[in-house]
C-alpha cells in the first residue's frame, strides 16, 4: 500500500529545496562549505540545549530502549525482547541500556516491504525527507556528542564535531551524490527515432530510464567514528530508494541506535514506514556473518578490521562491499624550513584521540642526517603539548580498547625507546586508561626493501591502533621513499604526509602517492592536519589500496549502489 506524504508536510520540505542546491554546488566545487555548525555552544544550537542533552543521556541510562517502528506493535499487545549489552566501555560505569531484540529475517523482509512504499516518492521528495533527517540529528548534536564520547572514549570535542556536525555534513555530502546521479537520468519518457532509408518511415520507440537500488543494505558500524563511518552510506542509500539495517559496533551501540531512532521518527511524520531504516543486533556476535550470506544482502558497508572486511569482500560475492579497514599510515621527513612548526603539527595529529584515527600517521620516515633534531623537537612538542592534564584529556580521550593498551605493550619490544607513554588519570572516571604517545626509534640503515628485520618488518605491515608511533631511521629520503612504499604495498593507508622543500622530492612524493593510491599531504605546519577530512571537500580514502575498497564519498560510493533498466516499447 502507498504511503503518502501528509499534505501539511509538503509544505514543509520545500525548505529543504534551498539546501539542496547549495550541496550540489558544494560537491561540485569542492571548496570550503559548512551546512552546521562544528562549535558546541548554544549560541547555534539554543539556550539549555547542553543541559537538556545531559539530563536526556542520564535518563537514557538503565531503561529499554524503544524505537518508533515497535510502538505500533506493542500497542497491539506484542512483546519484545531486550538484549542486555555486556560489551560496554572499559574503565566506566555501565550505561545499562537495553536494546530491543527483532528477529533479524524478519527485518529484511520488513525492509523490503518499506522499499516498495519509498521508491514511489518522487526523488526530491527522498532527499528532502532525508535532508529533514539529517536536521534532526544535528539538532541532537549535544545529546549525540556525549553518547560518542562515553561508548568510543572520543575527548567531548571531537565527540560534537566527527559524531555530531561533521557526521551529518558527510550524510549530506553522500545524499546530494546520489540526488545528482539520479538527476543524470533523462526524465519522463522520450521518442527514440532511427532513420531506415527513403522508402521506410523511421523506426520509433518510447523508452524510460528507471534507476533500481540493488537492495537491503546492512551497514556496519564501527567502535571508534560510529556516526561519521555510517552516515554516508545510510543518506546515500535513502536518496536512492534503499533500505538500510544498522548493525553498530557491540561496544558503540547508543550513537546508532539514537540515529535509528530519529530517522523512524521523521519517517513517520512524512508518512512513510519507520522499517525503512532499522537497528540490527544479534544474540550472538558470530551470527553476522552467517546472516549476510544467507540472507543474499545487496549491500553491506563496513569499516574495522582487515580481518573481517576483507572477509566481506571475499565471501559476499552477491552483494557490493564497500569497506574500509584497517592500514598504515607514513610521514617522510625529507627537509623544513620551520622545524618547531613541523614538530607541533605533527604532535597535535599523533596526539588526537591518542592516535586512534584512522589518518593518524604511526610510522615516521626521517633520514638520518635530520634525525635527531626532528626527534628532539618532535618530543619537546608533544611535551609542551600535553603538559596540562586537563588540555591532555580534552585533546587524547581514552584508549577505547584493551587491544591499544597491548599494543602500546608490543611497541616497546620493537625498538628504541625515545619518549615513554605517561598515563593520565581522568578527571571524572579513574579507570579509564589514558596515555600519551609512544616514542619508538627503529634504525633502517642497514635494511634494504628485499632484506629486512623482523621487527622494521612488523611495524611496516601492522596497525597498531592507539599512541605507539615509530620513527624510522633511513640512509636518505630515496631510502625513506623505498620503506613507506613497500608498507604501502603491503598494508595499505588512508594518508601519506611528506615534508620537504626540495620540488624534486615533492615530485616523487606526487609520483608515489598516485602509485599508491594514497591521499597526501604536502608539508603541513599549521593548524590543517593531516588527520583531517573536509566535508564537501576532502574524499576520505581512496579505494585503491589494502585500506579499504571505496572513497566517501566519491561518485563511485553511490554509483555501485543502483542499477539503471530500460524499459521501450513500439511508437
């Protein structure tokens, strides 16, 4: 049965029609563009907007929590399941939420349902619907920073930005991707005509052109950028007809969950079927997999583990996988003209969210006649940096797993120590496990590519997720080049930094960048890091190497998202 748009709605989504046009111009130019506001202050968000966040997260604790789509259903006098989360943060208090249990077969066939409904609507309808979605959850950015940082250890401010405005930014950035895509199409029916000679009228024919999303799509979320990793593909899949089950990470839960929550409720508000878009979990972690192949997924997004993703991209051979995973991320420190100021940018960019950034660099190439000048600057930075408590816990956030504590472990057995990690103690929760990073020398003189030590062998082919950062000593930058390439190949990463002032270097690091399908980022001393991603802007990743398969959010993202049939018949 159709679902349609409440008639006082419609006037409603014409607002949107002005934000539209300015994504698309957005996407297309690439330039500096802000939809919502990265600051967290409620000069642009509303008076007690943070204490209404914080006495709604409190509330949220220790209750069943409920989405619109089951309220019917309970109404009804159904019962539903509550699954108690046991992998919940380390180090805190639990938040003790229970998540309601639905079968998950049940749910593809719920999403297949809701896609018939969806696809109905006219395409500027889809994305103004989902434009009013992604108001709503900038709208919550307060109440979604503090779930971000309490379930992925984020500091409060990065938490606002990457869960809140810049998380939206990118489901907008997605959505205005596969608006134009869509608008590529020809609309409405055209007359086709091919000449057949003198004696023969032309041969006509009417032809559509009508654009099919591949199917349900499941999207993955991940423990450390819940709603940045998501969003693309959810506001993505919405726009072009898709349905989508968010399956979050089971330590990361609350993040998704209140996004699922929001988007249900704007849902049915414009009419339409909340189980378009819906919270998957399982009683047991192992039964996703078996899920995605048994249920014939069109779609799955994914970012985590290498393991896993390339899983995915290996055993799902009837669905597109799109995945980011783990990699290892370089700096070559060839030459400077401003020492201090080379040293500070790179401090801040190993220092956020105590490393646990997917663009954070962890190996440092540094040849040898500069490298000890760039080690003491490097560490009188991050001293200078992280001196202050307080501005250390606002800047490192908290080791999100013990897996990033053993690493820190396994770092220390692979080199030099140059600067030890200091643990600092939280403020508000003195379990939590906060460090500094880790400082380790590897010395590479005599390590050609083909014959290398075990240990430079590990730390060029292994993520180590968290503050274990390793500097590399080379015979030269030729030699810095030969190392970053070969752990290119091998691992894959999502950013590659050089500093030089020599054009001709700056040249090969070009060269090895395209080689490599790595994005790069060319001598960076102020406060652009190269940990950064630029919304409307900045494509993060780039599909092409062990990293991950695909680019948020390039056109490619949404492309591989739907087929286009033609349908013709005789004039």
């Amino acid at each position: 049965m159709q679902k349609t748009i409440p008639a006082e709605k419609l006037e409603s989504l014409q607002k949107h029609e002005t934000t539209l046009a300015l994504l698309l111009t957005a996407v297309q130019k690439r330039e500096y563009f802000s939809l919502h506001h990265e600051i967290p202050s409620e000069r642009f968000y509303g008076e007690g907007m943070k204490k209404a966040a914080l006495e709604e997260f409190r509330a949220l604790q220790n209750t069943e929590f409920m989405l619109p789509s089951l309220e019917e259903a309970l109404g009804d006098g159904l019962k539903f399941e509550f699954l108690k989360n046991s992998a919940e943060p380390a180090g805190l208090p639990k938040l003790g939420i229970l998540y309601p249990y639905q079968d998950p077969k049940g749910l593809v066939e719920q999403a297949k349902r809701a896609m018939e409904s969806w696809l109905k609507l006219a395409v500027k309808q889809r994305a103004c619907i989902a434009l009013e979605i992604l108001t709503r959850l900038n709208k919550k950015s307060f109440l979604m920073a503090l779930s971000v940082e309490y379930t992925t250890g984020q500091p409060y401010i990065m938490a606002f930005q990457a869960g809140g405005a810049h998380a939206t930014e990118r489901g907008a950035e997605a959505l205005a991707y596969a608006y134009a895509a869509l608008m590529e199409l020809p609309k409405g029916e055209i007359l086709w005509g091919k000449p057949r000679g003198r004696d023969k009228p032309a041969l006509r024919l009417k032809k559509r052109f009508i654009a099919c999303p591949l199917g349900v799509g499941v999207i993955i979320g991940c423990a450390t950028f819940p709603t940045w990793n998501s969003y693309p593909a959810i506001f993505a899949n919405l726009v072009l007809g898709a349905a989508s089950l968010i399956k979050p990470h089971p330590e990361v839960i609350l993040p998704l969950a209140l996004t699922v929550q929001i988007a249900q409720q704007v849902l049915v508000e414009y009419g339409q079927d909340p189980k378009l878009l819906n919270l998957l979990l399982f009683k047991e972690q192992e039964e996703l997999q078996g899920f995605l192949k048994q249920e014939k997924i069109s779609l799955v997004d994914f970012t985590g583990s290498k393991t896993f993703g390339s899983w995915l991209e290996k055993e799902l051979v009837h669905a597109r996988v799109f995945t980011e995973k783990s990699g290892v991320n370089a700096a070559i420190i060839d030459s400077y003209k401003d020492l201090k100021a080379v040293a500070a940018n790179l401090a801040l960019s190993l220092s956020l969210y105590s490393g646990q950034m997917c663009t954070a660099p962890q190996n440092i190439f540094i040849q040898q006649s500069v490298f000890e000048e760039m080690l003491e600057a490097l560490k009188e930075a991050l001293q200078k940096l992280l001196a202050d408590d307080k501005r250390a816990v606002a800047l490192l956030g908290r080791l999100r797993s013990p897996a990033s504590q053993r690493a820190l472990e396994e770092a220390l057995k692979l080199g030099k120590l140059r600067l030890p990690s200091k643990k600092i103690k939280h403020p508000v929760f003195p379990d939590a496990s906060l460090h500094t990073p880790l400082l380790i020398e590897i010395t590479a003189i005599a390590d050609a590519e083909e014959n290398l030590t075990e240990n430079l062998r590990t730390v060029l082919e292994k993520e180590f997720f968290g503050p274990a950062v390793f500097l590399i000593k080379t015979k030269n930058s030729e030699h810095s080049f030969s190392l970053a390439e070969a752990s290119l190949k091998a691992a894959g990463a999502l950013t590659l930094a050089l500093y030089t002032e020599n054009k001709e270097v700056k040249e090969q690091g070009i060269a090895l960048a395209r080689r490599q399908h790595v994005n790069l980022s060319l001598n960076l001393s102020e406060e652009a890091l190269v940990n950064h991603s630029a919304s409307f802007s900045d494509f993060h990743g780039t599909g092409g190497n062990a990293a991950g398969n695909c680019a948020l959010t390039t056109p490619a993202f949404v492309h591989q998202r739907f087929s286009v049939l033609t349908v013709k018949e005789q004039a």
